[in-house]
C-alpha cells in the first residue's frame, strides 16, 4: 500500500496541500492579523503596504485575514455538504443495485430526474426560499450532489451480489439488511471514497458561486464573496479577487489530485501480460 502512494506524486503533492489547508483552517484565530470582517482605516491598500500582506479590498478588510478564515468555511461546506451526498448516494444506489425489479426501476427513474434538473438553479431556488445560512447552503448542496455517488453504488452492488460470498450470506439465512451493511457495502466503498473527496471541491466551487451571487451566508467570510467584492474594482485593486481566486484553485486542485490518487491506489490496474 505505502509503495502505491509512494509512485502516485499528484497524490501525494495534493495530500501536502490539504494538510496545510486543514492547518490554516484549524489555526485560523491564530494565523490571521485580523479578525474575521474587521474593518480598518486603509482602503484598497496594494500587497506588502501598511503591514497588509495581500492588501485590503474597498471596506478596509485585510485581505490575507480574510483568506485564512475562508479556508474555515470552504472547508468545512466541502466536507459537511459532501458527507451529506455521500450517505444519501450509498444508501439510494445500495438499495437499488442489491434489490433490483422494480426497486431498482423506481429509484432509476428517481435519479434520472435529478440527473435531468439543473442542480444550481434548483440549488438557488430551495436557498432563495428557506435562506442562506450556512447549515441551508450545506444541507442543500448536500441533498442536490447525492446522484453520483448512488450510481456508483448501484454499479456495484449489482456486481458485488453475485458473488459467491454473498450468495452464501442470503441462502443461509442472513437478513437482507445485514448482507447490505456486512457485505456489499464495505466491498463497494473504495470508488465513493474517492468519488466523495473529488465531490468536496464541487461543493466548494458552488458554495462560492452561490456567495458571488450575494446568495451565501453574510454572517461568514467566503472567498466567493470576496471574489464579488473585489471585480468591481478590476484591474487597478486586482488582489482583492486575485487572491480568493487562487485560494479556490489551489484547494479545487489538492482534492482532486488526491481523489484521482484514493482512485489509481485502491482499484489499481491489472498489468497487461
């Protein structure tokens, strides 16, 4: 296993830089000149002048302090929305594949709807009715990003229930439940892991979409916002947008390259021969 991670580089490089992103999330209080949103006397002060290191955007915000504190946020709507699309992908797609008939048919069509409706409009229609909290925006990417992971598991659990093992669990007895949570379950979560990590940075990206459209939760600091702060003073006050920005990339990049890495490492290729 260690000699897997080992060759896959973009993994590894991805893993450094999530772990220094978790680190600035954690330690944000600490990191940060500035408290989260405090206003200063120095508006659109350039990089580097006035003790600001990535400058300040048009309120006086120090725009480094409101970066760290993004981290936090990007984070934890990454991790939260995307656990949330997770449990509801393997539970629709476990039931579907392992069960078949008209479940599987039903539950089919049921993800063919979602597939089918626009997944950002539907999130800012629920956002624009029941409001932008943070636990609203998690709760809603959550409930519209499940559909990837629940094909996935169907493809599985339809592969993994006639294998022997499985088949030998029904005829002696076992309860449905239990074949699904003992058995095709723990033998079909390698890909939605993976699956799962890359659907962190989409949650990110929309999270941040919803947040320039003013749609975000005002009450915390989003790159998103501050992205749609500063384009109204491109290109002369440029680092107000350019720094979230690169922030977004960096982070969009690390979960990739390691849900591509989790992906190679635990369902690797059988050598040609």
């Amino acid at each position: 296993m260690f000699s897997r991670i080992a060759k896959e580089k973009g993994f590894c490089i991805g893993l450094v830089l999530m772990i220094f992103l978790i680190i600035i999330a954690l330690f944000a209080n600490f990191l940060a000149p500035y408290a989260p949103k405090q206003l200063t006397d120095d508006l659109l002060v350039a990089p580097g002048n006035q003790g600001h290191y990535f400058g300040t955007d048009s309120l006086g915000g120090d725009v480094f302090s409101n970066i760290i504190y993004g981290t936090r946020t990007s984070l934890t709507i990454g991790l939260v929305a995307s656990l949330i699309s997770a449990v509801i992908g393997v539970a629709v797609g476990a039931v579907a594949g392992y069960f078949g008939g008209e479940w599987d048919r039903v539950i089919s069509e049921f993800i063919n709807i979602f597939v089918m409706t626009p997944a950002f409009f539907l999130i800012l229609i629920i956002v624009a009715f029941f409001g932008s909290s943070m636990t609203n925006v998690m709760i809603v990417i959550g409930f519209t990003s499940w559909v990837g992971n629940a094909r996935i598991m169907r493809a599985q659990a339809m592969s993994i229930k006639e294998r022997t093992f499985v088949k030998s669990a029904y005829i002696l007895g076992e309860k449905h439940r239990n074949i699904l949570l003992s058995h095709i379950i723990p033998n079909a979560i390698y890909p939605i892991i993976a699956n799962t990590i890359m659907n962190i940075s989409g949650a990110i990206l929309l999270e941040a979409s919803l947040s320039f459209l003013g749609l975000g939760d005002p009450n915390v600091v989003s790159w998103g916002q501050m992205i749609s702060q500063g384009s109204a003073y491109m290109p002369r006050s440029w680092w107000v947008s350019t720094f979230p920005g690169i922030a977004i990339v960096i982070t969009v990049l690390s979960l990739q390259l390691i849900g591509d890495g989790i992906n190679k490492i635990l369902t690797p290729k059988t050598p040609k021969g």
